[in-house]
C-alpha cells in the first residue's frame, strides 16, 4: 500500500468510528486528512468477510482474533447467512460499501483461497474502492503449527497495510511451568513443550526467533542454547564448582550472550560469544548481586538490576560496563526492590517489576529517566517481557489466585489471559517469525 492510499484509509475511519472534536487540516502527500482521527487513540471498524473452502471458518477466525489482539481495530461481526446481502445490486457487482459504512466498518477484507494461499483483498469502504490485493503462501495441510503461524502472518501484513506497523500476531512467547520449558503461540493456541534440561530457567529469544538461550539451577548449573528447529541444545557456559549462572539474554546482533554469574561474593554480569569461547567481565560488583540484564535494541547500552545501594535498583551501563548510572533513584526505602528489567523494542521505555505495598507489580519508565508510571494493581504482578511493536507485554499475574500468564496493551490498559494452567512463569516474547 502507498503511503497515500494508508493515509486514505485512515482518514476514511471518521466516517465510522471517530467522536467530533474541532478539526484541523494537515496535507499529507497530497491528501488532505482530517486530523479528528488519531491513530494511537482511536480503533479502525473492521469486518473480515466469510472465507469459503477448506479451513476457512478457522482462516477467519484466527485473522478476525489477532486484529482485535493487536488493539488497532474494532471487530465489526458480519452475519454470514446472507451473503447477497453484502453485495451491490446488479450483476457483477461488488461489494455494498454503504452496507458496511452503515455498520461502522471503515476497511474491509476479503479473503479467497487459491492454489498456494490465501488471496487477500483490502477495502476502503467509505470510498467504495480497493486499497491494497496481495497473495500469501500458506502451508498445505491446514491447522499445523507452520500453517497457523503463516496466517498470522497475514493478520499482521494487513495491521501493516492499514496503520503503517506490522502486527505481532506471529510470534510465540517462551515460558517456564514447573519444571519444563514451553512456548505458545501469541494467541494462546499451539502450546508445545521444548525439549530443554532440567530446571530450565529464564529463556531468551535470540533476534531471528530461531534459538532460545536459558540457564539451568542446582549445582550442575549451565548456560544452554537450543535450535527450535532441530532441537539440538549445546552448553555454552558450565558447570564451574560453587557457580550459578543466571538470566541470559542474546544482545540485539544475535552473536553475544550477556548473562550473570554468581558466587561466594555476589554476582556478575559477563558476556561471551554465542558459539561458546572465554567469558568477558562487564561489572563488578565488589560483593553485590548484579543480575537480570536487558540490552537497549541498538546494543550500545544495557539495564540490569543490582544491590550494590543496599537493595535491588535498576542501573543502565555501556556494553562495556562503563558509565554506570541508577535509573530507578526515586522512592527509595529499606524495602524497595525493583527487578527483572526488559527495553522496549522502540528504545523508549524499560518495564520493570517492583515491590509496592508488600507485592510486586509491573511498572514502566522512560530509559531517558522520568516519573514511573505503575500498569498493574490487581493480584501480583512482575516479569515483564516487551513485544517487538513496543506496546503489549506479557507478564506473570496471580490475579486468578494462581501464577498465570497475561498480556496488556500499555496504551489502552486492555488485559487478557495467555495461559489457564497454574504455574506460569518467567515469560519471554519472540521477535516477529514471519513476513519479516
């Protein structure tokens, strides 16, 4: 889609969906947009017609789904009994655009199986025209993981189509129950366990969401990477007598692991390069605990968490363990404990667990330093893990009386329950799988 065609569309939603407020003109490439509409505020009325063949209820189903998980659009329901209805009158027409503007859909898309796909049309329903067609491979066979993940794919070409940013609906989020370590589709559906040592903790995406890095606990502890292709795991770091290594995370260039080494004297954070070789010290923390690093997306910097002011803080450093600075200075008490820090894939903020009033809870703030803002408040809330549109997190919650995993969206405050088996913990979203 052109940009001008995306700036039709999105003007085209005042029609539907926008409350009156003053207007203000402002001229974008050569199109004049009505500025009531504000994109980060306001959702798109959107209605996926019926799609026809094989699998084609559960092809609309699942775009249907992850449009209204992105929190960009409102869902119009279509009543598929009548199909004339939607159509114009006479031969050979198309669609009964008033039909759909009267419904408050401003886009509309319309999906038809093909020999390698899916054919997949997009509608501006206020202008009567077609905006965007494209064709989409998608795996014979239907409802297996790959194919399910392919048509999330679509779902987020068409978010990318309307708002200008991909979607995130194909993408898995890694997570620790009991002993075992498990990914799900960010939907929820597929969940599969993967095939890890045991008391595998704390795993990482590296940035082609093709290898998760995790460590393992007890007194064989390790630093493990595994292929999510083949399985194959190999250890990069351990086991060293009297040594726990913890809370690795690939850095952005997917070719170094930072990570926490802990002994005797405290703990560390190290580096070393994902095929294995000697480890490189990054602080020193002189008796203190320095654990949980999460690097800013151009690499150049990390946040981590450390005790060396008396209780656990956040501190940003250079990647080479230079210009250390607290960045959680504010509120401080013998009982402050903020944790388990993770960037935000634009660069803008850092989501963090704190202990407020005696239970953790799950805030934000900006990595240029400013006030927090808290994003939870019900249950107990805290590992955060970002996903790559920058905007929803997933995060641990006992809101259901056991530890469950949840997903908000930080704009809208909108939550919704990931996984309904007790126990989920330490979750970590993957980079974008697909269309990328």
């Amino acid at each position: 889609m052109t940009r001008s065609s995306r700036a039709a569309l999105w003007a085209l939603a005042l029609v539907a969906i926008a409350a009156p407020v003053r207007a203000q003109d402002t001229t974008y490439k050569g199109i004049t947009l009505n500025a009531q509409y504000n994109p980060l505020r306001d959702k798109v009325g959107i209605a996926v017609l019926p799609v026809t063949g094989a699998f084609g209820d559960s092809i609309r189903a699942i775009i249907s789904r992850d449009l209204d998980y992105s929190d960009r659009f409102t869902v119009i329901p279509v009543d598929s009994t009548d199909p004339s209805a939607l159509r114009a009158p006479g031969a050979g027409a198309g669609l009964n655009y008033p039909v759909f503007v009267h419904m408050a859909a401003a886009a509309i898309v319309q999906i038809t199986p093909v020999a390698t796909g899916l054919h997949v049309v997009l509608h501006d329903a206020a202008r009567g025209q077609v905006v965007n067609v494209n064709e989409f491979a998608i795996p014979s066979g239907g409802l297996g993981r790959d194919w399910r993940l392919a048509v999330h794919g679509v779902s987020d070409e068409i978010e990318r189509w309307i708002t200008g940013q991909r979607g995130i609906a194909a993408t898995r989020i890694a997570y620790v129950r009991g002993q075992s370590m498990r990914i799900v589709d960010s939907d929820g559906a597929d969940e599969i366990t993967v095939p890890t040592d045991q008391c595998g903790v704390s795993p990482a995406w590296n940035r082609t969401g093709t290898t998760v890095v995790y460590s393992t606990c007890g007194a064989g502890s390790r630093i493990m990477a595994i292929d999510l292709a083949t399985g194959r795991a190999r250890a990069l770091i351990g086991p060293t007598r009297n040594t726990t290594y913890l809370t690795p995370v690939f850095m952005p260039d997917g070719n170094t692991v930072v990570y926490s080494r802990a002994g005797e004297n405290g703990s560390d954070l190290f580096t070393i390069s994902a095929t294995g070789g000697t480890p490189h010290r990054v602080t020193s923390g002189q008796g203190t605990d320095n654990t949980n690093p999460a690097p800013s997306p151009n690499g150049r910097r990390f946040v981590f968490t450390s005790g060396r002011l008396g209780h656990p803080e956040l501190y940003i450093t250079d990647a080479d363990g230079t210009n250390v600075q607290v960045l959680t200075d504010f509120e401080n008490s013998d009982t402050t404990f903020r944790s388990d820090p993770d960037w935000s894939p634009d660069g803008r903020q850092i989501a963090y667990s704190e202990r407020s009033h005696g239970r953790f809870q799950v805030r934000t703030v900006q990595a240029s330093g400013s006030t927090p803002h808290f994003l939870t408040s019900e249950g107990e809330n805290e590992q955060p893990s970002w996903a790559p549109d920058a905007r929803h997190l997933v995060f641990t919650s006992t809101r259901t009386g056991v530890r469950q995993l949840w997903i908000m969206d930080s704009e809208s405050g909108r939550m919704r329950q990931l996984t309904f088996s007790a126990g989920a913990r330490l979750a970590a979203w993957s980079p974008r799988l697909s269309g990328q």
